[in-house]
C-alpha cells in the first residue's frame, strides 16, 4: 500500500500535513466501517423479517419490560391485534 510512503515523506517533509493527511486517511475509514456495520445491521434486520413474515401466527417480539420491538406481517394485518399499541423502539 503506497499510503504509508506517502505519509512518511509528508511527515518528513510537512509534518503539519501528514497529521491532516491521517485525520483524513482515518475519517475516510470510520466512514467505511460505518458504512459496512449498516449494511451488515440491515441485512440482519431484512433476515429477521423474513423469518418472522414465515410464520402462520401473529408474532410481536418484546423486549424486557414488554415493549414491542419487532412484528410479524401477520400481527401488523390482524383486526384482532390492533388493539395493542405498537411501539417501537429507536
């Protein structure tokens, strides 16, 4: 990788820069990173949803103190489990 070479003769040459140089180099790689556990998050998410859509119930998932996190399409086109307040957590 040339990025090294690059820095270390910035650094010998403008060590102001390559300090910018890094700054860049890092925020450029927090962003990928960023960008690929979205993706990842999301792919996970889409996975759930299917498995839940697969399901012949009405399915809410609740976490500990019984708020519901997750619905199956089953439970979110159900007369029967409109009564309960959806609420999603962020």
């Amino acid at each position: 990788m040339l990025a090294p070479v690059a820095l270390a003769f910035l650094h010998s040459t403008h060590p102001q820069i390559s300090l910018f140089a890094l700054g860049i180099i890092a925020a450029v790689m927090l962003a990928h990173v960023a960008r690929n556990i979205t993706s990842r998050l999301r792919h996970q998410e889409n996975i759930q949803a299917s498995i839940l859509d697969a399901l012949p119930a009405n399915i809410a998932l609740i976490d500990k103190q019984g708020v519901i996190q997750a619905t199956n399409g089953r439970w979110n086109n159900s007369p029967q489990t409109s009564k309960f307040k959806m609420t999603f957590s962020s």
